[in-house]
C-alpha cells in the first residue's frame, strides 16, 4: 500500500518501453529477454510492472494500450 500522499509514478521507463517494442514484434518472455540481455525473471517483473501501469490484463493488452497512448511512435 502507498503512503498517504504518495502517488504511483504510471510513466513507462525506458527498459519499459523497449520490452513493449520486443512484444509488439511477436516475441516470448524468453526471447525478449535474451533480446534485452536481461533474465526472464526481470522480463516477468517488468511486464507485471508496465501492465498495472497501463492497466492491462496481457502483454498484447499491453502493447495495444501503449500504440493508443503513443508510447510505440
């Protein structure tokens, strides 16, 4: 829970961002992050981080959302 005051920061990061790029192009949680040179692990907690940010259910959710916002160019 966050402090009284404090709100969450929804600004997707760069890695954020660039994660979102390697899902808009097909690729698996593994693949992207051998892509990225990062563990899955780090690829799952990214895209757990930028789907509540984003408020989505799925990686694709995810990717459709940021094209809306213009997060992808």
């Amino acid at each position: 829970m966050m402090p009284r005051g404090r709100e969450r920061d929804l600004t997707l990061t760069g890695p954020e961002k660039r994660l979102l790029v390697v899902f808009a192009e097909g690729y698996s949680y593994m693949k992207a992050a051998e892509l990225l040179g990062i563990s899955r692990n780090a690829v799952l907690s990214m895209s757990q981080n930028l789907r509540a940010k984003l408020g989505a259910g799925s990686k694709e959710e995810a990717v459709e959302i940021a094209r809306k916002r213009g997060e992808l160019g």
